[in-house]
C-alpha cells in the first residue's frame, strides 16, 4: 500500500487526472476498477474517478508495487490493461502469436512503449502469472523472430529462458520452414522459379538494394516462389526464403519488375488498387530439426498456419475453390 497526501499544487484535480498523472504505469480501465472495488480509497473511504481532489486529502492506494515504478521499456507492459492477440498456438514454452499488419513487434527509438506486440505478449504472460518478473530477475520472455510493422504472420514468443536459448539456435541453423504470401503486380513468366542476387543495406536510408552481380559490403540473397494464382494484373505468389535478409521478398520481387502490391518503398503505389502497405504475410512456419531440441523436440515436424489472410480474401477470393 502507498499513501499520497495531496498538497496546494494537486488540489481541484479528478481523482483519475491525478493518478494518470502519478502512476503513468497503471491503466486507466485497472484504475477504474481499482476505484470501484475500494483498492483505492480516499480518506479511508469510497471515490469516484471524477472526485475532486483537496489539499490535505489522504490518497490510499492497494495496487501491485510495481505499478509505482518510472516508465521503462522493460516495465510497459504493466500499461497494457486487456492484452490483444491472436494466439496461433501456445504451451508451457512457447506461444506463437499471429501479429497483424501496423503493429510493431518491438518500441522503436523509445517510441510506443505500451503498444506494442512483445508488451501484449508480456501483458498477457504476466496477467495469466506465467510470468513474475519481480520474482525472476534474469529473464524476460521473448520473442524469437521479428517482422517489419507492416507485414503480418506467425511470430514466436519463448515464455522460457531455455526455450529461448533452443529457438534461437534453430533459427540461426535453419531448422525450420517458414513461407510467405504475397501479392505482386503483373504475371511471372515462371510458375515456380528463384529469385537470386545480391542485397545491400543502406542504414540510413532504411532501405536496401538488390544487384546480379557481388558487390562491396552486399549478402547473397535467394528466395523460392510458386504463383498460386494470377489475375487482373497480380499474382499471389508464395515464397520460401533461402537467405533471411532484410526486406528480402519485397526488394527481389521489385528488383524483377514485379514489386509487391501497396509497396511503395520498393515500387509505386498503384492507384487502381486500394491498399498504402505491402502485401506480405509469413503465414506459415514448420518446425523441421535436423539436431537435438531438448525441451522442444515435441514441436518437430509440427506446422501452424494462419487461415485467414486478408489481401488474399480480398483480391483472390476464389483461391480456396481453385487449389
């Protein structure tokens, strides 16, 4: 419990103003419900959340210490009151999380702290008391795997420090299959071909470059694609990713002269289309381990997929009918 005595400065403010102001880290729907239940009282007795405030007034409060804490990115979680996910699936290990297109995986420059997926997925561990971060010093629960804020799919979340370690490892190994959807503008020559070159990343520019031919400081870069299907001027293709690099399928497609539908980071916005982000979705992930997984050797030869991709069902709504 914490006490505020409320001095000259804070007086005439609503009781809510006041504990928005002095406990940024509590949400505002866990105050109300605080208020209402008596765990924040004021002189010993009942509030409103509308209350206002007098000098000399005792403020009690019977909330979690770490409500108390300064605002930190490791602590922002502690904002989120009603975690939002879309759970792919969950165990005792790991949780894969279906992140939706706009949604950033992580706080950008200590922007958004509150907002994004990895404080939801903390939020949620912690409200469930899967996690207590008060209690485990060393680990955070984590995620595995990261995509671009515009790009939905399948993001892993490790809710152990060894489920962390072993995911990791697989990842760095490639011992697993994830394949994308996406939708490009105009028909591939090819129904099934690759897509090989050489990529460099301009840090500033946030940006990267494809060439055909080895440059200074660029990575080879490989992705495999089948066309799934094609019409009215686009193809929903979906890609394997040989080589992880960064912006991999949208800079080699647009590089090919087909640039993903919406992009306008790597290609042009069409008009004809409504749609401002690009078309690309991990929607599929298959655990293929080839060396030992300890704890999560369960999961191997497991594969999850998301069912549901918007940009298919609105420009390929027949597809399903059609595969």
């Amino acid at each position: 419990m914490k006490e505020f005595t409320i001095g000259n400065n804070d007086a005439n403010q609503r009781l809510d103003r006041f504990l928005a102001k002095s406990v940024p880290l509590l949400p505002a729907s866990l105050a109300q419900k605080y208020i209402r239940i008596k765990r924040i009282k004021l002189n010993g007795g009942r509030a409103e959340r509308d209350t206002r405030l007098q000098a000399g007034d005792v403020l009690q409060l019977y909330i979690n210490d770490e409500f108390f804490e300064a605002p930190r990115e490791d602590n922002a979680f502690l904002t989120v009151a009603a975690p939002k996910l879309n759970i792919v699936y969950e165990d005792e290990n790991i949780l894969l999380v279906d992140k939706r297109p706009g949604l950033a995986v992580h706080p950008h420059d200590g922007a958004e702290y509150g907002r994004t997926l990895i404080d939801h997925i903390q939020a949620y561990l912690y409200q469930k008391r899967q996690w207590r971060p008060r209690e485990e010093h060393s680990f955070t629960p984590a995620l595995c795997n990261r995509i671009d804020r515009n790009t939905g799919g399948i993001v892993i979340a490790a809710k152990t420090a060894e489920a962390l370690r072993v995911m990791n490892q697989k990842i760095k190994d490639r011992e697993m299959d994830k394949r994308y959807l996406a939708i490009v503008e105009g028909t591939l020559k090819q129904k099934n071909g690759s897509l090989k070159g050489y990529l460099f990343k301009d840090a500033k520019k946030n940006r990267v470059f494809v060439t055909d031919s080895p440059q200074t400081g660029a990575k080879s870069c490989h992705t495999d694609y089948r066309v799934l299907a094609s019409c009215d001027g686009l193809s929903l293709v979906e890609c394997k990713l040989i080589t992880g690099r960064t912006h991999q399928i949208r800079a080699q497609f647009a590089h090919a002269g087909h640039p993903l539908l919406g992009d306008g980071k790597y290609g042009k916005l069409n008009k004809k289309y409504d749609r401002n982000y690009q078309a690309l979705y991990s929607y599929k992930l298959s655990f293929q381990f080839t060396t030992d997984a300890g704890s999560l050797a369960y999961l191997n030869g497991k594969s999850f997929q998301v069912e549901n991709v918007d940009f298919v069902r609105e420009y390929f709504p027949n597809y399903k009918e059609r595969e």
